[in-house]
C-alpha cells in the first residue's frame, strides 16, 4: 500500500494572511516529498475561505517547479464547472510543466452551495450527468479531433492543445461511493478514490466490496488502483488524542454547511452550524471519531492501516486540512514519513523478494 495525501490552501480567519497561508502548504509539500508519500492531492473549490482552490491545475503547477518527484493530483476537478474543450486543454498543460507528474481526478461535486453559485443551482446529485459525459469527451480530445453532440455540451472538431506529455494520458481517478459509479469508472478505465467520510470501519469494508465487484464485471479492462482518503493525525504521545479529534469535530460543522446547505456564508468564511441540526449525530462523538478515523500514535495508526491493506486499498490518502493547526499537520506528516511509511515499504519489499526467490 503507497500513502498519499490531501492538502490545500485554507484559511479560517480574515486575520490569517495568504502569504502565510501559502508558505504553509509549500513547506507541508516539501515534506510529503521528501517523505516518501507517492501522490499529492489538491482540490477545486470556489467563493470557500478554508479550501482556496478555484483553479487546481494553477496549484499543482506552482508545487510541481518546487517538488521533485511526488505525483500531483486533481482530487477533484469538479466535471459541472468545466467544459471539456477547456479541461482537456489545461490538464494536459499541468502535465507537461509538472513534467508528467499529473493524476487526473474528477468528480460530480459535493457542495450544494458551490452548485448554487456555479452551475446554476442544479441539484448537487445531477452533477453526475456532467461527470459521465466529461470524461469521455476529454479522453478523445487527449487523442486528437474529435466532435461532441452530448446532452450537456456541443461542439464542432476540436482537440486538446497540448496534447499530455503522458501517453496515452495521465491516469484518471473517478471520485466514486455508489455502485453504479463503480461499475461506470472501472469500466472506462478509471481508477477509483473513494471515501468512507466519518464512518466506522465497516464502511471501508462495504467500499472496497463495490471496488472488487466492479473489477470482476469489467474483465476486459486492466485492474485500475483503489485509493481511499481519511481524515488523518498522528502525535506523539497518546493522550494527545482529544486535542486532535476536536479540531475534526469542529471542522465538521463547517462542512455539513456547506454539503447541506443549511448555513451562512460570510465574505467566504462559513459559520458552523449547531451540533443539533448535524447529519449523523453519532459521527460526532469524540471515541467514534478516535476510532474510525486515522488518529493515533504511529503504532496505533499503523494498526489500523492494516485493515485498509487487507481491504485491497492501494493508496490511503491522508485528509490534513479540517483547521488543523499548521505545527500538527507538519508533525503529523514527519512522523508518516518516518515511522510508518518505511514499515509498509519494507513489507513491499520483503514480499517482492520472497515472489522473486520462488
């Protein structure tokens, strides 16, 4: 299993100036990079304070001229907010002045404020239409002309200037939980980034079963990877736990406004909302969190990776930015590299020597 992780510019006070808020997420890179971690990810969110990111590809360039060999990834464009002739064009851009380093993750898009503001007002669950007309039209776009007459976009013979340094392209992610996406992105190709948000381990296990089931109805196609993300801390000593879990707690509220739809948004800061109006009340307690979540000591978390190992997951992607402060994320992502990513390496390793011994 290879570790990857989730990172943006957040800001959660008009007093936090961007200078700080850049410098920090630059130095938070530089560490996954030298660490060992096979992928960062970024996202695309817009009008949001606390995930500044309304153009992803512009990001991941910037990180690319200052890292050496961390892959950088789109976790999510988000399929609604683009048109393909453009997406096309610009993630292969990303590719070449990353040097081939791009992943190419796309999703229907999660937030039912952002789909107020930028597509419309459409129902967030019809973003998925956009999804599975998009991704076609850019994988021949990527090729050479080609022309569109789709329900959402027409367009006359186009192709994608650049083409992507990548041949035949950058591997795509499908950002997927039901099993009907499942079975779609699997059939195109796509590999997999699923989450199991705040749920208990179970819900890994149910994922990981879509993830199989897909793979087994689509024989015709090579096995794709199976990335999971999960919110993530490590500390040093154990009763550091509490400290941690709350800022995720509090962190929590923030999203269900957003995901739900039920809060104020003030100049891109959102409220949190009350702990009474929270989906899945039980989600919020602070052991069940410490549970299901990747919170621990190194051994701890080590522990509990295991499980995601023997789910069949390929990539565990750590979630770092819920207010996090920047001294615990940094922490957090020095004792990975030091502590835990060595132990699933030389597991690798050893087993590679036992295949090539046999």
């Amino acid at each position: 299993m290879k570790f990857s992780v989730s990172l943006h510019l957040e800001r959660s006070s008009p007093d936090t100036p961007m200078t700080e808020v850049t410098r920090n997420m630059l130095e938070l890179a530089r560490i996954a990079d030298r660490g060992g971690f096979e992928t960062l990810w970024t996202a695309e969110h817009h009008t949001i304070e606390f995930t500044i990111a309304p153009n992803p590809f512009s990001v991941l360039t910037w990180l690319g001229q200052h890292t050496d060999r961390i892959r950088l990834g789109t976790a999510t464009v988000v399929a609604p907010y683009w048109s393909p002739i453009r997406l096309a064009g610009e993630a292969a851009l990303c590719d070449h002045l990353t040097g081939g380093r791009l992943e190419f993750g796309i999703a229907r898009g999660a937030y039912q404020y952002e789909f107020d503001r930028m597509a419309g007002g459409i129902p967030q669950q019809q973003g998925a239409a956009f999804l599975k007309e998009i991704v076609p039209a850019v994988k021949k776009l990527w090729e050479g002309d080609y022309a569109h007459d789709g329900e959402i976009w027409k367009f006359p013979t186009a192709t994608s200037v650049p083409k992507p340094l990548q041949q035949p392209h950058p591997r795509i992610w499908v950002a997927a939980r039901d099993p009907a996406s499942f079975d779609w992105a699997v059939g195109l190709g796509a590999s997999i980034m699923s989450t199991p948000l705040s749920q208990p381990m179970s819900e890994v296990e149910n994922l990981a079963s879509k993830f199989r089931k897909a793979v087994a109805d689509h024989p015709e196609v090579p096995r794709p990877l199976f990335m999971m993300q999960r919110r993530a801390g490590v500390f040093d000593k154990a009763e550091d736990w509490e400290k941690l879990v709350r800022y995720s707690m509090d962190y929590g509220r923030y999203f269900e406004n957003l995901f739900q739809n039920i809060g104020t948004v003030t100049n891109g800061f959102p409220d949190a909302v009350p702990y009474e109006a929270v989906a899945g009340r039980e989600n919020y307690d602070p052991q069940n969190i410490r549970a299901n979540m990747l919170f621990g000591t190194p051994d701890e978390v080590i522990e509990k990776l295991e499980a995601y190992e023997a789910a069949g997951v390929d990539q565990l992607c750590l979630g770092m930015n819920y207010n996090l402060p920047f001294e615990l994320q940094k922490r957090t992502l020095e004792l990975f590299a030091e502590e835990i990513i060595p132990v699933f390496a030389r597991r690798e390793r050893d087993a590679l020597s036992l295949e090539a011994a046999q």
